[in-house]
C-alpha cells in the first residue's frame, strides 16, 4: 500500500479509504486523552511479514537441529506463510493447531500439518468448547509468534512419520521451540541480521513523524514504552524518523522506556526504573530502562483513562493496560488492509450466500409450518389424502433444501480459501466471528491497520462507535 497520500483531518469519514480508516468498539473522546503512548514492533516499526517471518523460521529451524538434535531434514522445508495466522491456539498435548470462533468452539484443526476430519476434531474436542488457560493451550497472539507454530507443525509431522521419536511428546516439542525462539530473540541472533539489512526487514512509512508531531500539537504528551533494548529501538526509530544523518528521533516523545518487560510493567507496580546511561543528543526524551506503569503515570502527568496506549499485542499491550490501569486502547491489526482488500473481491459472493441463507431460512419455515400442520391433521383424525399431499410438499421442500444446502456450502468454500486456504478469515471462522476478533472487539476502545491512519483524523476527534442491536431490535414493528 501506497504511504504518499493521507486524508486532512475535516474529511468526512466516509471518504476516507476504508483501510485507512480507525474503527471503534468504545466511544472515545480524544480531547479527554492527555497522554499517548505507542509500542515499538508492529506498531510504530512494521516489519516486512514474510522476510521477517522467514528469518525467524530459518534461524530457529537452525537452533532445533543444533542444540536438541531434531533431523536436518526440517532445514529442508520451506517457510509457508499462509499455513499460519493471527488468533489460532495450539494443543500442546496433542499436537494440534485449532482455530475457534468467539464461543471458542473448534471449527477447524490440524494435528502438524495433517488437517483433522470432522469426527477426529469432535471426539479430541468432544464439548466443542475449549477452556483456555492452565498448560495446554497456547494462544497465537502476535505476528511473532507465525514461524513458531509453523516449526511446531512441521514437527509434529516428522513425529507422525516416525522421524523423531514418539518418546518426544508434543508438549516437550513445543517447548523445544518456545525455547529456540526465545534463544534467537535473546542472544541478538534475530536482531544482528536485521540491524545488517534493516531495508529489507523493515517498512518506511513516511508518515510516521508527521503523525507524532500532529498529536503533540494539539497539547498532548507522547511516550514510547517498548520490551525492545536501546540499541534496537535506536536503530530502528533512527532508520524511520532520521533525515540528512542527524539524529532526531527522540525529539518527538516526552519519555522514553526501553527494556519495559511487558506484561510485568502494567501488573508490579513496584519494578524499578533506571536512567539510561546513554550519550542522547540534545532534545531527546529522558529514557529508562524498565520501571512500572505507575511511575510513567507519574512522569507523563496523567493516568487512567487520560492515557491511550497503541500495541499490537492483545494479552502484552491491550488487555493488561486496560484492565490493570483502565488505559484507553487501540490496537494496530496489520491484517486489516488485506482482509479489506479480498472483502472487495468476494461482495458479490457474499451477497449470494446472503441470499441463499435467506432462501434456507423460508424453506426451514415451510417445513416446520407443513410439519406442524400434519401433527394437527392426525390429531384430529383427518382423510390419509391429507397426509399425502402435505408428505409431498415436505419432501419436495427437503429436496431444495438439500440442493441449498449444496450450494451454500460451495459458495462458503470460496469464500474461505479467497482469505486464506487453510484457515479462512483473520476475523471470521463461518457465520461467526473468530476468536481473534472477539479478543479485539473486547480488549481495543479503537483498532486500525497503522498508527499513521491518525492522519485522517483530527487529534481531539471525537470517535464514536456503531449502535448495537439485540436480534429482536431489528424486526420492524407490526403497526
């Protein structure tokens, strides 16, 4: 997507470009906010997702084989993006990688790479419901965490196919790749082959400062609170926000953490803050490393719900600072523009499948009604002639419905595979939401695709969200 154009802040809403537009799930009232704070990845920094994904893959792979012996032969498969998305849960116990709606029902699974046929999921997942939480089920709520499952599923295929011993159980395999993530993230593996080639990992926006110098113009503060080091957030701020070699950055925030451990930041609110011992050019924000959400409240001067935090992160960044401070949130989902993209693409199919489930739905009717009324009719002893004709019309009724049913179904698989093959929609799973959505739509007063997407607004706008409606408020009153 283009960066070069952005709407001025008294644009109507409507014509701003729905990828560009901030969606709302809480009304908010940005002339209340004094205070915004912005993560660092994904965030501020976007990441190109499938050079970035890659590298995390093939550097890991790479510690799996040499530091806990699993075979060369998983070096050999290639990195495929799609078999992964935002929002899925895998099974540790089982080896299974599920996708839910917002019931948390398992609609779709995969034990490796192996999709589950519909009997296999039911008798794993026998209530249809999973109750998260405890050591089982791991959530994939950040876009780094792809490759991790991807490694996991090639894994657990090579155990099926009697290339890693069954003694190595699924949830010892995953914790084999949890720690091999965690090992190129920590020891600066991951990071080195960035900062050598930050072009190629990293997307420019040229937004990026105009934005943040818009927000401080209308009196507000802005803080940057990031898990990252210095260093790293240094380069990668300086690689964005830089121009003509001179280190400019940090002029655009009033303070400045690095090092923050989130989500501890937002619960201990007694973890110390140390200054940076860093040289900083002169106008740069103070930074620390570490400390509590308290003490930032402290230092920005205003707490609650004068302060709105950007992440990415719907446990790390959204969830905590919300329920632990009563933060207001937003939430940047990089998979809006795609998402909006194929809704594009697939309106006229949507459209049809609306018609069809309209269609079903009077058939059902029908029958109901024509069942109804043969009850009745035996009830009271009429002619077997009744019988007939009304077991004629159901049948026939039954028919359609099947050849329907048919069609629906044809129709919800082209919808699916136009998101994505394996998985469907970030955001839907059938006629429902999907868990993932469910999660932004509870934890996000307000989500959209980039932070610069605050261009389109102006910074005290008043966002305000969608009325919602019981099932029953929608049927017109009978006069």
């Amino acid at each position: 997507m283009a960066f070069s154009r952005h709407y001025s802040p008294i644009t109507s809403e409507h014509r701003i470009p729905p990828e560009q537009r901030i969606y709302v799930n809480r009304n908010l009232r940005m002339n209340s906010v004094g205070a915004v704070g912005f993560d660092l990845d994904h965030t501020l920094a976007h990441y190109r997702g499938p050079e970035i994904e890659e590298l995390a893959y093939r550097l890991s792979g790479r510690r799996l084989i040499e530091r806990f012996g699993f075979p060369e032969a998983l070096a050999k498969i290639p990195y495929e993006r799609n078999f992964v998305i935002r929002g899925l849960v895998v099974d540790k116990k089982r080896g299974n990688i599920l996708k839910m709606d917002y019931h948390n029902y398992v609609s779709r699974a995969y034990h490796g790479r192996r999709s589950l046929s519909d009997e296999e999921r039911k008798n794993s997942y026998r209530t249809g419901r999973v109750r998260m939480g405890g050591k089982t089920y791991v959530s994939v709520d950040t876009l780094f965490h792809l490759p991790e499952v991807f490694l996991y599923a090639n894994l657990i295929g090579m155990r099926e196919e009697g290339l890693i011993p069954a003694k190595r159980t699924p949830r010892e395999i995953y914790a084999n790749v949890r720690e091999a993530i965690d090992s190129v993230h920590g020891d600066g593996s991951l990071k080195t082959e960035i900062l050598g080639n930050l072009s190629k990992y990293i997307r420019r926006n040229p937004l990026l400062t105009q934005t943040l110098e818009e927000i401080r113009s209308s009196g507000k503060k802005i803080f940057l609170l990031t898990n990252s080091e210095f260093y790293y957030t240094r380069a990668l701020l300086s690689h964005l926000m830089d121009k003509d070699g001179e280190e400019t950055w940090g002029r655009h925030f009033d303070y400045i953490v690095v090092d923050a451990r989130k989500p501890g930041y937002f619960v201990d609110l007694s973890l110390p803050a140390k200054k940076s011992k860093e040289k900083l050019p002169k106008g740069f924000a103070p930074v620390v490393h570490g400390g509590n959400a308290r003490s930032l409240e402290n230092n920005v001067g205003f707490a609650g719900d004068q302060i709105l935090y950007f992440g990415d992160h719907t446990y790390g960044d959204i969830l905590r600072s919300k329920k632990n401070l009563g933060w207001r949130t937003a939430m940047v989902v990089e998979e809006l523009e795609e998402e909006i993209a194929v809704n594009r693409q697939i309106e006229s199919l949507v459209d049809e499948l609306n018609d069809w489930t309209s269609r079903r739905g009077f058939i059902e009717t029908d029958i109901a009604g024509l069942e109804r009324q043969r009850l009745e009719a035996k009830r009271t002893g009429q002619k077997a002639s009744t019988f007939n004709g009304m077991d004629a019309r159901i049948q026939e009724l039954r028919k359609d419905l099947a050849e329907i049913k048919v069609s629906m179904g044809e129709l919800g698989d082209r919808i699916h595979n136009a998101y994505n093959p394996y998985w469907g929609s970030v955001f839907r799973e059938g006629r429902e939401t999907s868990r993932f959505s469910h999660q932004v739509k509870d934890f996000a007063c307000i989500y959209m695709s980039r932070v610069t997407n605050l261009l389109n607004y102006h910074p005290n706008f008043y966002f305000r969200s969608a009325e919602e409606r019981l099932p029953h408020e929608n049927i017109p009153l009978l006069r």
